[in-house]
C-alpha cells in the first residue's frame, strides 16, 4: 500500500467533489437569477484583459457596472453566472461581449433580494455558461475518478 498515492488520490476525489459541488451550487443560483428583480445599472467600465498563465495567454471579458437597491450602491462583475473570471483562447469572444457593453451603457441589472450584492446581467442559462457547466462537470468527474482509481490501485 503505496501512502502517497492514498494521499494523492484522495486530493483528486476531493477536488472533483468540490468541483461538482460548487457547479451544482453556482447552476442552482443560475436558475434563481431568473426570477430575480432588476434595476437599473450603468456600465463603469469595460475590456478585454490579457490573462497570461502556464496554459497559454487567455483573454478574459472584464465588464464592471454599478447599480442601486433602495439606497444602496453596488458593484458588481457579473455578466453571467458560471463565467466570472472566465477567459477565452481568442480575443474575437471577449471582444463582442465587451462591445455589448460598453462604457456609459444604461443596462438592466438583475440582483439577489436577499443579498442584493449579487447581481448579474443576464440571467438564467446562456450558451457560454452550458458549456462552461459541461467542461467543469466533465473535469469534476474525471478528478473525482482518477482519485478513486489511484486509491484502488494502492489497495491491490
């Protein structure tokens, strides 16, 4: 029985439970957000960054847009749920969804009323978002697997 490959294979089942449990999470307040109250927000800023990191160069979307609740002011990110901090190879996707919003923009905010620093612009499931959800489930269950298979291994 091989200690480190217990050790390693339990990190890999955690990690892909942890995975799949922050998506189940994140996709149930997806489907909340529909039915979530708007108001309106004006677009603060918004542009494509250059993410550099050990896969490659990724460009992420960065839209920054405030709005009011009752007397409050807030600040949100949020274009989508399951797509906070979420690059792209190719700057052409970043670029469109910034050039959706643009700077000064009056857009519709649509936010949580029990904690209405949660807001998003488009609500619900959109098309980046399901695949997003399917690469995340399919990482989550391929950690989760390897995991359990390194455990089984060192028990043979």
């Amino acid at each position: 029985m091989d200690g480190f490959q217990i050790f390693l294979g339990g990190i890999f089942v955690f990690g892909g439970l942890y995975l799949l449990l922050e998506t189940v999470l994140n996709v149930n307040r997806t489907f909340k957000s529909k039915s979530w109250p708007q108001t309106t927000g004006i677009i603060q800023d918004s542009k494509v960054v250059a993410v550099d990191n050990d896969e490659g160069v990724s460009f992420e979307p960065v839209v920054t847009y405030q709005y009011e609740v009752g007397t409050q002011q807030f600040s949100s990110r949020c274009v989508y749920f399951l797509g906070v901090g979420f690059g792209y190879p190719l700057p052409f996707f970043s670029r469109r969804l910034v050039k959706k919003y643009p700077s000064g923009k009056r857009v519709a905010v649509f936010f949580d009323p029990s904690d209405p620093k949660n807001a998003t612009l488009i609500p619900g499931l959109n098309r980046h978002a399901v695949y997003l959800l399917i690469v995340t489930v399919l990482i989550g269950i391929v950690f989760a697997g390897a995991g359990v298979l390194l455990v089984r291994e060192a028990f043979t």
